[in-house]
C-alpha cells in the first residue's frame, strides 16, 4: 500500500529552534506554543498555535487571529488538507495533547477565505474536522471555531 503520509509534525521551541517531540522531556513541554506542520509534496512549513480561539463569526475569527500575534491568520484550505493530513498520519492530535493544546476536533473550523467567485457573496469556506471535507456555502455570521496559523 502506497503511503500517503505528506506530512511532517515537530514543535517550535521557545528560542524558536525546531524539534521533535520525543527529544523534549515533559517539563519543557508546556513551555511549547507552536507546531510546525510541513506539506512534503508542495515544500512549505507553517505553525499551528496549540490552543483553539473561541467560536466566533468569520469576521470576528479574522481579526482574533491577526490580534493573537503578527502574522495571525485562520489558514487557507490546503493548510487545512495537511492538517488533516497531519492528524490521521503524523500524530498531530498526540503532539497538541503532550504540549497542553487542544486537538483538532470534530467541529467546523474557518478558514481565511471567502466565496471567491462570489456565487454566495455572503460565505466563507469552512474545514470540517469530521471528515476533513472543505466546503463554502456557509455564511460568515455563523460561528464557528478557528485555529491560528502563521508563517515559519
């Protein structure tokens, strides 16, 4: 079977050096903030904070997001495929628990983009956590959760 696995996890430690989990004793790991995901078939690398903002409209989880720290975003939808990627092959979920995050759930996240063909001005795309499906058609006054991603 084919592995289909074009992920990468390890944690950013606080003096903004990459690891592996399994080098951090669990004093250290509490100190983690961020988790640095690589998609392997497309060559880039972003972080993860490790705790989810509350449930908010898209507007309102932009905007968190940008105020939680510079370069703040909710994430674009192939962000979104490797972190669900991520979970399923790289143990991303058992990363987010060791350092004191909070795992990717079974609920919709936003993303940061908007209806782009502007069929239905008013939606946004969203991720769903339960099966991993992107989809658009779900207008930016719903609340949703968000996770914040920034650039490496």
């Amino acid at each position: 079977m084919e592995n289909r696995n074009f992920t990468n996890v390890t944690v950013l430690m606080p003096d903004g050096k990459e690891n592996i989990l399994d080098n951090i004793g669990p004093d250290a790991r509490k100190d983690i903030e961020w988790v640095v995901i690589e998609n392997t078939i497309y060559g880039f690398k972003f972080l993860l904070h490790k705790k989810e903002l509350a449930k908010a409209s898209y507007e309102d989880q932009l905007a968190a997001a940008s105020a939680f720290t510079e370069g703040g975003r909710t994430g674009n939808r192939i962000e979104w495929i490797t972190l669900y990627n991520a979970v399923h092959t790289a143990g991303l979920n058992n990363v987010l628990n060791e350092i004191g995050g909070d795992p990717i759930g079974w609920k919709l996240y936003w993303t940061e983009e908007m209806d782009e063909d502007q069929s239905y001005p008013t939606n946004a795309w969203y991720f769903n956590g339960t099966t991993g499906f992107l989809y658009t058609r779900y207008a930016r006054c719903n609340s949703n959760a968000s996770r914040v991603l920034r650039a490496l």
